[in-house]
C-alpha cells in the first residue's frame, strides 16, 4: 500500500503543480502558498531544528480551536509546534502567534515533501485535527516510523456512505493511525467500522468547547472601531458562503422596509466570492459599505449592509451584535460553529443544514433557533421587537469544556517523555467497544445501519411546518 501511494504521489505531483501554478498566475493564490502547497519549504531558522510535534489545521476555526490544546500540549511535553494548515486565513494568524515554532502550507499529497519535513524538522508526532484524512501523508508518517493521532475526529454521515464505497482501502490506511479522539460514541463507531483498531479508539468530545476568545468588550468602543452608530441595531450572518449570501440579502430587503436603525453585517466566508456579491448589490441598488474601506467613506446612513471584510474581526462583530446567523446552514455545506456567539450570550440562529454540528446542535437545542431563507427576515424583525440577551449560551460552553484534557491524558507519544511535575487530568477511559459517552455532548445513539441503509443527510433540524419549498426533496 505504501509503495502504491508513492508511486501515484509522483504521477500525480505535475497535475498537482500545473494546477496550483494557473491559481498562482490567476491571481487567486500568492507565490508563497503555490510554493509551499507544492512541495517547497519554508526556510526553517536554524534554532528550529530540534525535536517538534507536528500539528495539522485546515480552517482559521479549527487553529482557533486548537489554540489552547497547543498550550496544554507544550506543557505536558515541552516540545515546540510546528504548524501547517490550508486555508491563508489559518495562515495570517499563526504568522501573529508566537507559541508557534515554525509554520507553513500544508504539502498536497507529495511524499518526499512530507519525508523531507518530517526528517528537517525532527517531528516526533503529527497530530491532525478533525477529519482531515491525507494517505500520502499517513503512509510518509508510517515510512518514517512517527506515529499520527486524529483529534475531535468527526465524520458526516454524508462522508461515511462514501467512505464505505472504499472499505478495503480505508480499512488499510486506518491502521497507520496510532490513536484516534473521536467527538461522540457514535464517530468511533463509524471509525470502527471504517477499520480502526478499537484498542485505539477513545471518546474525548468536541475540541470545539475549548474555544478561547477574548472577553466581553466594550460595546461603545467597538462600534466606534467599525464606524458604527452608537444608537444602531446590529444583525451579523458570519461565515456566509456564495448563493447562501443573496438568501440573507433578499430576507434583509424585507428588514429594511420595517427597520430603519439597522446595521446588517455579512462577512463573507471566502473573500474570492466578493466580487461577484458585491456585483448582486450593485444591481439590486442595496447600499453598503465594506470594512476595508468605511475609514475613508463619508457618514453611514442607515439601513446599512455592512461587509466585514477583512481578517480577525468577525469575533469582535459577533461580541457587540443584538442577533446573529451563523452561515454555510442555508446550503448543504453542513453548517459553521455557532459557540462563538453563544460564548458572548448572543440570541443567535441557523439554517436546517448543520449535519456538521449535529452534537453542538443537540446540546444548544433550547439556545439556537432555527430558520430557513423563507424565514429569517421573521426572525430578526421579532428579535428586534424584543430586545434583550439569548440565553445563557456561555454556560454551555463550560459544563462541555475540558476535551483537550481528556485526549492529553491518553494521547502518549512514543519516545517522548512528559515533563517532570507534569499533572496528567483525568480523561475518558480507553473502550476496546463502543459505549455511548454521559457527557452533555452526546445525543441519542442512532444505529449506524441506518446510516447506510440511506443516502439522505441527516441534517434536516427545522419544523416539517415550514414552507415546502425550503425542504430537501
């Protein structure tokens, strides 16, 4: 299997370097990220090389989420992090984090990209988080004897129907796993099925509930940052995706013959579907102003449509909003964290297609409402007639806390010893058979059967009372 994935690595690797070239030429991709994702290295400064666990991210939130298992990380072993992610928004904050020894572009699937990293840099341990499965990568890790662990590891049911159509390759590569965290009973279930030796299964829970954000600011001072009205009404859609954008503009034009005080703020989750948006509200005659450029544009007036933008701010949005609705639901994308505002105590909504969150969702049932695009212009005029926090979305958060804990008291690196007056916390116990986890994470075990016996997601949350036309066929 190894030296089959080799050889399609090195027949693959000119598709893979053509095509990151026309980005590169396309203007879509910097020269940096094209030379990194194809196999070209950062220089590493020489006080680098030493011993490092290698972390892997794909997405700002998931480096957002890691941020604090890094810490607990280092503490236990004291060993510095090298960083590689996919997506540049990832990469603009772990430029600015300085815990981070060294980091860079993930390589595309090119094994001696990831022989050449792994021997340069020493690494003693790749961790991957969530279900970022790259063969190459485990095969690279296997040759070189390093041992790769999976945390918050997570697979829709969507991923899993296809996974099954690969049984005999999957159940190959998953033993090159050394251990594997998973979210709930019912994804070891899956990992189980899908080859994973049980001995090393364990459930830790959503790495998500550790989310560090910076406290409650103040209100005042943030709307004068953004150049918003002290008196103004804020509704946030974050984390919006293409198509997904024009549903919350439509609802907002409905708002807007009703609600005259209202800042609307969409930030776009790839800022490559700006022009084509902003295009939308060129022709629909929406006025709007964007981020980049509020400092030089005369006074707002209102009701405004607000594009964030730039990079790092959607938290700070998200603290001084009235209501927020958390994109990729609208569309069958599977849904974005909605616990950042809730960790602000903000009334917040969703769409039906939250099939990526479904035990987030469960737990926030009572804390999240859910909407449709037919329905949201309902929703924030009925918010804005009854002001007033959400509910205690916070709390939540910290009763589901403690998941980097867990998977550290059971996450034990070959070779690598944990620093004398290291405090190991207790975590979930290893199940050589799938039990279903008390946490308040966890929902009610459905039968994987099920899930195979059906091709239809399961992300349908909302009432079967609503409009037809916005239900899946």
């Amino acid at each position: 299997m190894q030296i089959m994935l080799f050889f399609l690595s090195l027949v693959c690797y000119p598709a893979i370097l053509l095509f990151h070239f026309f980005l590169f030429i396309s203007g879509r991709i910097p020269f940096r990220e094209m030379c990194e994702k194809c196999g070209f290295l950062r220089k590493i400064p020489q006080k680098n090389v030493r011993n490092h666990i290698w972390i892997h991210v794909s997405s700002v939130g998931e480096y957002r989420n890691i941020t604090g298992f890094t810490d607990k990380l280092k503490k236990k072993y004291g060993l510095p992090v090298f960083l590689t992610y996919f997506n540049k928004d990832a990469a603009f904050h772990a430029e600015t984090n300085f815990d981070i020894a060294h980091n860079q572009f993930m390589p595309f699937e090119f094994f001696p990209a990831y022989i050449r990293l792994i021997k340069k840099m020493k690494i003693k341990a790749i961790i991957v988080m969530e279900t970022e499965i790259w063969p190459v990568l485990l095969a690279s890790a296997a040759f070189c004897n390093v041992p790769v662990f999976l945390i918050s590891a997570c697979i829709t049911d969507r991923a899993f129907l296809q996974y099954l159509r690969f049984i005999p390759f999957f159940r190959r590569i998953m033993k090159w796993y050394h251990s594997i965290f998973t979210q709930s009973s019912i994804d070891l279930d899956k990992f189980s099925m899908l080859g994973a030796n049980p001995g090393k299964l364990y459930v830790a829970g959503n790495l998500k509930y550790d989310l560090i954000l910076p406290a409650v600011p103040d209100v005042r001072a943030v709307k004068r940052k953004f150049h918003i009205d002290e008196d103004s009404w804020i509704f946030t859609a974050g984390s919006v995706h293409e198509q997904e954008d024009r549903m919350v503009i439509e609802e907002l034009e409905k708002v807007f013959a009703k609600i005259q005080n209202i800042c609307a703020v969409i930030a776009p989750r790839n800022l490559s579907s700006l022009p084509g948006f902003l295009s939308f509200l060129h022709r629909h005659q929406i006025y709007f102003v964007r981020r980049s450029q509020v400092p030089h544009q005369n006074i707002l007036r209102y009701p405004l449509v607000y594009i964030l933008d730039t990079i790092g701010e959607l938290t700070d949005m998200y603290a001084i909003s009235n209501f927020v609705f958390v994109g990729g639901s609208l569309i069958p994308h599977g849904g974005h964290n909605i616990l950042e505002p809730l960790y602000y105590n903000k009334k917040t909504c969703t769409g039906p297609y939250t099939a990526n969150f479904r035990d987030i969702m469960q737990s926030a049932k009572s804390k999240v409402e859910i909407i449709n695009e037919y329905t949201l212009a309902e929703s924030i005029i009925r918010h804005y007639n009854k002001p007033g926090k959400g509910d205690n979305g916070r709390q939540l958060i910290t009763i589901n806390a403690g998941v980097g804990n867990r998977i550290l008291t059971d996450l034990q690196i070959p070779g690598a010893e944990p620093l004398p007056g290291y405090v190991s916390v207790m975590g979930k116990k290893k199940t050589t058979q799938p039990k279903k986890y008390t946490g308040s994470y966890t929902r009610e075990k459905e039968s994987v059967n099920t899930i195979k016996k059906t091709d239809k997601p399961a992300d349908k949350a909302f009432d079967k009372t609503t409009d037809k036309a916005a239900q899946e066929v």
